[in-house]
C-alpha cells in the first residue's frame, strides 16, 4: 500500500519536527519528564496555532450563545472569526482554575494526578 502525502502537509509535517520534536532525535536524559499530557506542552493557543496558523488562539468564550465548556471541543478565534476542528483539545490543556482537561473534563492538577472535577 503506498501513501501519498500533499506537499503543503508534508512541508507543515517537517517544520513540526523541526520546531518540537527534538525529543525524537536524542535519549531522554531522564526517566521524568516536565510534562504528563500533550496538553501540558502546547497549551490551547498553540493548539489553535498549529490547527490554523498564526494569530489563532484559544478561545473560550460562548458559541452561539451557549457558553461552551473548555474540554469538550477546542474553539479558536483570530479577530472576529471562531472555527472549530469539532475535538476536544489534547489531554492536559489547561482549563479552570489550575486545571487540565482529562477525558472531555476539566479536573484539578495534583499529585500523582489525583483528579477531581472543577468544571
């Protein structure tokens, strides 16, 4: 089976190496990292960012009059426009008061990640 890549999504595909993944090119220096979730390293806006490019952001705000919860579905907004991909955002996106998305639920950051509700 062959698999045939558009060079606008190959080209997008190499600057996202380029930017984040020099963990894929070298061993880990530790076994513990800064980081338990995807969400704990792009945050929503540079989610909304690599979803759409510059000046996106996270937006968090209400959708058609209906005020819509941080994890269920990721929205963005540059100047007037909002789009969303339809997805929750990535496992770890800050959300709340001190919280992280686990699941479609914004839950409290703790140790060991003990989660409770917050939102």
């Amino acid at each position: 089976m062959r698999l045939f890549i558009g060079l606008i999504a190959l080209k997008q595909m190499k600057q996202f190496i380029f930017q984040y993944g020099e963990c894929l090119v070298n061993m880990p220096t530790s076994k513990y990292y800064l980081w338990n979730y995807p969400g704990h390293r792009f945050d929503g806006s540079a989610q909304c960012l690599l979803l759409y490019g510059p000046g996106w952001t996270i937006f968090n705000g209400e959708v058609k009059g209906k005020l819509e919860p941080t994890c269920a579905v990721i929205w963005c907004r540059r100047a007037e426009q909002i789009r969303s991909p339809g997805v929750p955002p990535l496992q770890g996106t800050p959300c709340g008061h001190d919280g992280h998305c686990v699941d479609g639920q914004c839950v409290a950051r703790g140790k060991n990640n003990n989660e409770r509700i917050i939102s």
